[in-house]
C-alpha cells in the first residue's frame, strides 16, 4: 500500500482549511485517511500551520511520501526544534 501525508480540503466556499492526514495514495483528497497529524490555515498571517513532526517523522521513515506542501511544513518545523 502506497501512502502518502498530504492535505485535506475542509472549510466553506472562500473559507478554506485543511488538516494534514496520512491516507493511501489511491484514496479521494477528501477520502478515507489513516491519520490526522495536523492543520493549515492559508487565510491566518504568520505561522499558519501546526504538524505533530515526531507521527510525520514516523510515516516517512516507514515509507510515506508528503506531498510538497506538507513537506515545507515539515522542514519548517525541524527548523523551529532546532532553533
């Protein structure tokens, strides 16, 4: 089973909020998921993102590919810990 750690639209029309999820990569953006791991809110200034690094650090280890977006975050918030 391929999986990957992506982003999962939720929110109104113009509203938009997503939670990061770890979900089979064959599985619909707003599908079945494994885990919720995090959020993004794109209309909030500043840090606008909250990830739990040690589950993304877990699932990438054991195979899990993260989107592009979601892999910024995940560099960002190894930078945060390390600083």
């Amino acid at each position: 089973m391929a999986v990957a750690i992506r982003l999962r639209r939720e929110g109104g029309r113009n509203k938009p909020y997503y939670t990061i999820v770890v979900a089979d990569q064959r599985s619909p953006r707003d599908g079945k998921f494994i885990e919720i791991i995090g959020n993004y809110d794109p209309k909030k200034p500043g840090e606008n993102f909250n990830i739990q690094l040690e589950r993304a650090e877990y699932w990438v280890k054991n195979g899990a590919r993260p989107s592009q977006t979601v892999g910024s975050f995940i560099t960002k918030a190894r930078k945060k810990l390390a600083a």
